[in-house]
C-alpha cells in the first residue's frame, strides 16, 4: 500500500492544546507539514504556486498510486461545544475625535466601517489533545510541526494555540492503516462515488479536486 524510505514507521502525533479550537473541515496532517515546509523555507503559498506544495519532501509516505499522503485527518473527542462571538465594533468614537468638520456622516451598517458580531462554535476536545495517524519519520515529522502553534480558525486572536507536538512510533492496526480504519475513511481518499475534493495540499484550492470519500470531523 505504501512506498516508503528509510526510517518510515507508524506514527501516532498528538497535539495539546492550551483551551479548544475553531474547526470548521478535517485538519489534515500532510497540509499542517506541508505549512511548516513553508514557513521553514521562507515561502509564500498562493493559488499559483499551489503545485509546489504537492511535491514538498515531507517526512511521510505517499501512497503506491501516488496520489496522496499516508496520513490521516485529526481526531478528537469533544468534551464541550460553545457558541461564542467574534466581534467587530466600528471605531466611531475615534471617528469623531479625529475627524473634521468635513465629514458629516460614518455608515456604521455596511461598507468597511460595518460592526458586526458573527457566532462560531468552540470546541473544546477531551483532554485537550488531537490525534493523527501517519507513517513517517518520526524525528523529521516532529522537526517540522513545531513550526504550527495555532489549530483551526480564528489562530489570530488566540483560538487553537498548540502546548505541545508529540510523535510517537506506534502500532499499526493492520489494513487501512493510517488512512481507513473499520471501513471509514480517515482523510480524503479517491473514490469514484465521493464528493469532490482535493487528495493532497492545499486543501482549499479549487483546482484538482476529484471525487473522493470524504473523513469525519472527529470521533
């Protein structure tokens, strides 16, 4: 199932996080390695340069077809779903102190001065940690997450921050591992009845994207 090099294992990867995380999609692994390549080497990733990411040298193995990483998605438990708010407030007092007489009205209701308060969900997961399933360097795969502290949406203001990597070599569970388990999918796989979708980074590009059976959020 594999094609693997030297020093090529099984992994368990963990991450502790310091409260919870904004999660809207499946975190996949290979996309948080391939962002750290980035930012280790100083690269800006943009829709045009988007196929560089496909050929990153990560420390995981890629599939016999070569069509995506043995890598899985991150699960989790929820231990706490909230709703919270993230905020805007246009800055009209501002407005008025540094203003002049020029100026006789500010549309707080739409345009760029626009306030507004958007409701999202925080998920708090079961211990604090996510798992993933890869089979990788496992020295190499660690080297390079620390370069993500944040998980999820809303990194800017605090949301998603990362304690602690850890990466393990582990057990395998046989068939499937580390990207199917008890017939279900663990990250976005080719399939000819799926949904469609991208098998490798960036994950949030349009283009490439074929139909693929698509994982669960968490478990």
């Amino acid at each position: 199932m594999a094609r693997q090099g030297g020093g090529v294992t099984p992994l368990i990867v963990t991450a502790r996080l310091l409260e919870g995380f904004v999660v809207r999609h499946p975190i996949h692994l290979d996309a948080l390695l391939s962002a750290a390549y980035a930012m280790r080497e100083g690269l800006v990733v943009t829709p045009a340069t988007a196929a560089e990411c496909q050929r990153f040298p990560l420390p995981i193995a890629r599939d016999e077809s070569d069509r995506y990483y043995l890598a899985s998605v991150g699960e989790y438990h929820p231990a706490a779903n909230e709703l919270r708010h993230k905020n805007r407030r246009a800055p009209w007092v501002e407005y008025a102190r540094l203003g002049n007489a020029n100026i006789r009205r500010v549309q707080l209701s739409t345009g760029k001065n626009k306030s507004y308060r958007s409701p999202y969900e925080f998920t708090i997961p079961t211990l604090g940690v996510v798992i993933w399933w890869a089979i990788g360097d496992a020295t190499e795969v660690l080297s390079l997450l620390q370069y993500n502290h944040y998980l999820g949406k809303h990194r800017g203001s605090g949301k998603g921050r990362i304690v602690k990597w850890n990466v393990e070599e582990c057990e395998s569970w046989g068939d499937g591992f580390p990207v199917m388990r008890e017939g279900a999918p663990l990250r976005n796989l080719p399939d000819p009845d799926g949904i469609l979708l991208r098998c490798e980074p960036p994950y949030w590009l349009h283009d490439g994207r074929v139909p693929c059976l698509a994982p669960v959020m968490s478990c």
